[in-house]
C-alpha cells in the first residue's frame, strides 16, 4: 500500500485543525516550529553507491498540550542522496511529555520516495535552551518489504528547532492599583498682619496634570497585519508620543491591554490579544522605557467597544489600549 504526500498532508491538516479547537494551558512546546539536523544514515542490504553517510534533514510540526501530554503533528524530508532511498519525506504523529523545558516523546507515521511508502517511528529527547530555540536528539526507523526482501533504514540525528510562537511563562499580572489624584483642598489664605501691612501666605503648588488617564491611547486593528502581532510603522507616531510621555512623567507607570474581535476560538484570541500587548510594549522598552514600568495583558474579546456583527465595529475591536497608572507608596 503505497500513500502519496497529497494524502499525508491531508491528515495533517486535519489533525491540525482538531488540535487548534481544544483550549490547554500551554507550555514550553506548544506551538508551531520549524527545524534544520543532521544526521548519520545506516541501510540495510547495504546500498550499492553508499550507506552510513551523514545526510542533511528538515521538518515542519505543529505540537499542542493536552492535559500533561503533548499531540502533534509533523511533516519532514530526509536527504539520503547515497542511502538506497534517496530523498525521503514523510509525515508523523508525535506524543511527548513535557517536563519543564525537556520533553521526551516518540513519533510514528509513514515515509515515503523509492522504494515506496512504509511504516517510520522515532524516539526523541528535546530541550528548550531559549524562549524560542530547542535541541533535539533523535533515532529513527524506517522499514520497507517488497519482492528484492526488506529494506531498512536506521538514522541518528542532532537538530535545531525554531518556534513560531513560542509560550512565554510570564508571572501573574496583577492589575496595579489606580489612584485618582486627591481633590485639592481649598484653605483660605491666613493673613499675617505687620504693623497694619497684610502679607498673604505663599500660594500652594499646583497639581500637576497628566494625560490620557481617562482615555486611553489606542493603537487600532489597521496597524497590526490579520492574525498577526507585528507592528506596522503607521503605528510608530503614537507609540512615541507615548515614550515622551514617560520620559516627563518619571513617576508613571503603563497599562498595556491587548483586544480582539470576537472572530475565531477564544483561546486563540486570548493569545493573539496579549502577543500584541507585548509587541507594544517591546517598542516603547526599545525607545527606553523602563520595562519595569509596564505591565500586559490580554482579554481576548472580552472587552468590545463597537458591535461584533459588522465589518466597521470588529475592526474598531481589534485594538491595544495604553493606560498611564500610579501606584500606591508602600
């Protein structure tokens, strides 16, 4: 029985699709990555041009906690060019447990090229050096019987992965307490009285007055690309009118809030809202703001200022709101 890739990336479009709808904390590897190896090939019978050859190799996967496991997916292409397979490629199911920043797990799926498809599985450990890079060791096998006999190859590899969106494991974000500046107290000014000469007290300092603490600034939909949490330049005036404001104003503090529309799985936008958050507030922390002074937050679409149902009030939804704060002396 022979699978072409037309079919295989068919089931792991479908899996994908699947693992996207089930709402998980996430950890370390829940995301979708992409990796380089290199690995040592030996076949048996022995290929008449080579075999236990180093070879270069690259996958493509698409991994997702569910409850303490993990499930994915993943597509890779394997380089045998003097194995007796040539270039393989084929698709994976992956079952992991993640352990903090390791994660052992195992991979089973099919490969295929000459001679044809056949069974493929792998035993891998993987460690998360970086928010966004991992190492991983691996050893797989790939078994193939036609009428010339069995034909197997065996691989060792060593790789690097790059997640697309990788989990950050953030502290709890506690809303700082918002203070509304004291109403002034008016005294009437004492009068001193000098051989008959009225000297008044000096007059009190006046309070200070900040901006959008009421209204806060908003970096709208339009300066994000769709279903993304990069900033477009068209963004950047505002953001600096921002930084200005915290360079004068020393003793405040920012509220970064991401918000989306209600279009989509609600986990899914409760990342997107707060992956956003946090683009906002790398640019001010660039442009040297103390990243101390900045807490995110995302709510998803949980906060809608316009109605959902038209094309005008999601696009209005779809914004980060910038707060100024102060927090209370201890």
């Amino acid at each position: 029985m022979g699978w072409d890739m037309k079919e295989i990336m068919t089931i792991i479009a479908c899996v994908t699709g699947l693992l996207s709808t089930i709402q998980v904390q996430a950890s370390e590897f829940d995301s979708g990555y992409i990796g380089v190896k290199a690995g040592y090939n030996k076949n048996t019978p022995t290929s008449e041009r080579s075999s236990d050859r180093v070879y270069p190799g690259m996958e493509i996967g698409y991994t997702r906690d569910v409850g303490k496991i993990l499930l994915g997916v993943v597509a890779f292409v394997d380089s045998h060019s003097l194995s007796i397979t040539g270039k393989d490629y084929g698709a994976d199911f992956k079952l992991g447990i993640p352990i903090g920043k390791f994660m052992p797990y195992i991979k089973l799926g099919v490969a295929g090229s000459g001679p044809g498809s056949r069974a493929h599985s792998g035993i891998s450990l993987e460690y998360k050096f970086s928010k966004d890079f991992s190492i991983v060791g691996e050893g797989t096998f790939d078994s193939w019987s036609g009428d010339t006999g069995n034909k197997n190859n065996k691989n060792i590899s060593l790789g690097i992965n790059y997640y697309f969106d990788a989990y950050e494991d953030l502290p709890p974000v506690v809303a700082p307490v918002i203070v509304k500046a004291p109403e002034p107290i008016i005294v009437k000014e004492p009068v001193v009285v000098i051989e008959k000469v009225y000297v008044p007290a000096p007059p009190p300092e006046p309070v200070r007055e900040r901006i959008f603490v009421d209204k806060p600034v908003t970096i709208d939909g339009a300066n994000f690309d769709s279903g993304s949490a990069r900033l477009k330049p068209a963004s950047f005036a505002q953001l600096d009118e921002v930084v200005e404001f915290a360079k004068l104003n020393p003793a405040s503090y920012l509220a970064v809030v991401g918000h989306t529309d209600s279009t989509g799985n609600e986990n899914l936008n409760m990342r997107l809202s707060l992956r956003r958050a946090k683009s906002v507030k790398s640019y001010l922390v660039k442009e040297g703001v103390d990243a101390g002074r900045i807490t995110t937050m995302g709510k998803g679409s949980a906060n809608p200022i316009a109605d959902n149902e038209t094309k005008a009030g999601r696009a209005l939804n779809r914004r980060v709101e910038i707060d100024s704060v102060q927090r209370v002396e201890q």
